[in-house]
C-alpha cells in the first residue's frame, strides 16, 4: 500500500499514519519530495484493509499494491489448481462439460435425463432441489425428495451431481447427497453460507453475483479457501448491463482475466448468461476457445413441461449437437471433452 499526503501536510499527521502502521507491526517507509510525502508500507499490507486512511488528515489518496484475495490469487499458487469431483477433474486437459434440468421435477424427467446427457458426452449432471425463484408463488424446488432423486440418478449413470445450496440450514443436508455445492448468482454474497460450504471439503461451483464485479467475485472465492475448502470453481453465468436482447450480459472476457488472477478453474454457464436457445451453442464454443475448463448448460426432456427454465432449456438432441460442436473448439485449443 502506499499513503500519498496532502502536499501541505504537516510533519505531526505523517506521523500519526505512520504511528498507525506501526501499529500492525508493520514498516513505513518516507519518501519526502519536494511538493508531496509519500508513505510506502512494507510488510503483508492485507491486515490494513478496513484501517480508513482516507479519512486521516493530511491524507490525499492510498494505493493498493497487493489483492485483497490471497489465497485465490496467483502469487499465493502459480500452477492451475485441479479440483476433483468424484471421478471428475476440473482445471486439466478436459473440458468438464455439465448438463441437466434447471430444477429435478420428479424421478422420471431426471433419470431420464442423466441418461441422455450422459450418451451425449456430459460428464456431470446438475438439476436444482432448493431454487432461488424470484417470485415466491414460482416452484420453490423438491428439496430433500429432489436431492434423492439426483443421488439416484448419480448411482446409476456414474455422473456426480452438482445441486445449488441457498440456506446455511442445508449445507449439512445437501453435503450428504451431492458431490459439489453450487452458490448461485443471488447468494454470491451470502457470506455466511460461504464460510459454511468453506469448512466442509466438498466442491463449489461459485457462480458469478449477477451485480458483482470479477475483484468481488474473487473475494467470495477468498471466503471459502480461507475457511479451509481450496476445492472452489469459478462459473461465469453473466452480469446485468443495459442490454435487455439478452437475459444477461454473458462476460467471456471475464474467463481469461480470471485464469490470470486466480488459480482457480473457472466455468461457463451459457444458459443463463444468455438466456436464449440460439445463443447457447456458439456462447459454449466461445466459453472453451477462451479457455473455460467446464460448461454449465440447462437441459430438459421436455422444456415445454418444465418448472423453471424451460425457455433455455435445450432437449437431449441439440445438447448431443452442443457437445460435439464444442468438441471441435477443444481439439483446436488442445483440450478434449
Ligand atoms: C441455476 O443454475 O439454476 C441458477 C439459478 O443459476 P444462477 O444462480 O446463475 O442464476
Ligand atoms: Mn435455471
């Protein structure tokens, strides 16, 4: 961090910043120019988050130099982490690529389900039990019936399950049945739910808060890894902008920039992100050309019948059309499904 004074500030309130450093057990260091005093602090500057220099007097700006995210960050890990769920491995050589309904509705549409995404080439299935739905009247999930049904389904096509965790009341529950939390976009910031998922060992997909920007969304991450669990995934599911076209702004960019700060895998999520049928396939193929290490897409026997999502929802056909579409990209960016 570094403390740039007020061009008149006096010698007394230098001292009283650096008086405060030193309270942390840690080191200022006064560079004196001729206009300006210039504060550089030596040491893990972390600690400092929440001290208000801002609002010393004499102070005219501070400047951070480390993250605020450590253990996420690439200083703290140079190499890709690899995160494994059940027989899967996000953050290799493979595109993990996960499908399934938006909500399990009953046994038959999600047996039938992991069956056929599962011929066509998915490696994980996901299917809500508990649903953030924006209207309370909207169905709210099957809840621990739901989370049978997809164990069930897990049992008899070898596909771990991915299924969201609202409540901190569920972790223990849905620990129990799933292979990997998903914190969806609305509870990116539910700090407490973090910490919870965080002292467990089970995987996370962490998707991205809808309003959240990528330092944000990393700082979420930090949430867990600080509470013992490194087994986090990143899922970009888009952010809102002024463009109504889409159901969200699908930020692509946001993959590579990630890949960069974090060692954390991160995922795509082009079913949400767009919310439009057309867009999926070319969004999955650009997600991978960008270097996504998995795909999150909605699939539904019947979307016409579905309980959430059903305008999104791809049938088992057009997702075996998906795979091998973004099959290609992979071979091209030497990766494989
Ligand atoms: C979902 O995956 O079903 C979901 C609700 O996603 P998001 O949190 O990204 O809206
Ligand atoms: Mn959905």
């Amino acid at each position: 961090m570094i403390i740039v004074m007020k061009p008149k500030a006096s010698k007394k309130q230098v001292d009283h910043v650096c008086a405060k450093i030193k309270e942390y057990k840690l080191l200022p260091h006064i560079s004196k120019g001729k206009e300006t005093t210039i504060i550089g602090i030596i040491g893990d500057e972390r600690i400092l988050q929440g001290v208000p220099f801002e609002g010393f007097s004499g102070v005219e700006k501070v400047m951070q130099i480390l993250k605020p995210y450590k253990l996420a960050s690439r200083d703290f890990k140079k190499e890709n982490s690899i995160v494994k769920c059940g027989n899967v491995e996000f953050g290799g050589v493979k595109v993990v690529m996960i499908a399934g309904p938006c909500s399990v509705e009953n046994r038959k549409q999600i047996l039938t389900t992991a069956k056929a995404i599962k011929e066509a080439g998915a490696h994980m299935l996901r299917g809500g039990a508990f649903k953030p739905r924006t209207s309370p009247y909207a169905f709210q999930g099957l809840g621990e019936e739901g989370l049978k049904m997809l164990a069930e389904a897990r049992d008899t096509y070898g596909l771990p399950v991915v299924t969201e965790v609202l409540d901190t009341r569920h972790v223990a529950l849905i620990n129990k049945y799933a292979d990997m939390f998903q914190i969806g976009a609305r509870n990116m910031q539910n700090f407490e739910l973090l910490k919870e998922v965080g002292k467990t060992q089970k995987p996370v997909l962490l998707k991205r808060g809808m309003m959240s920007t990528v330092a944000e969304w990393l700082m979420s991450a930090e949430y867990i890894l600080a509470n013992g669990n490194m087994n986090v995934v990143m899922c970009e599911r888009g952010i809102r902008t002024f463009e109504t076209a889409t159901r969200n702004t699908l930020d692509l960019s946001s993959v590579p920039l990630v890949k960069g700060l974090t060692h954390l895998p991160v995922a795509v999520d082009p079913t949400h992100g767009t919310g439009k049928k057309s867009l999926i396939m070319p969004m999955s193929r650009a997600a991978v050309a960008a270097g996504a290490d998995a795909v999150l897409i909605e699939v539904h026997p019947n979307p016409e019948e579905a309980l959430s999502d059903g305008d999104q929802s791809l049938v088992p056909a057009e997702y075996r059309e998906l795979v091998k579409e973004t099959e290609k990209i992979a071979k091209a960016v030497g990766r494989t499904i």
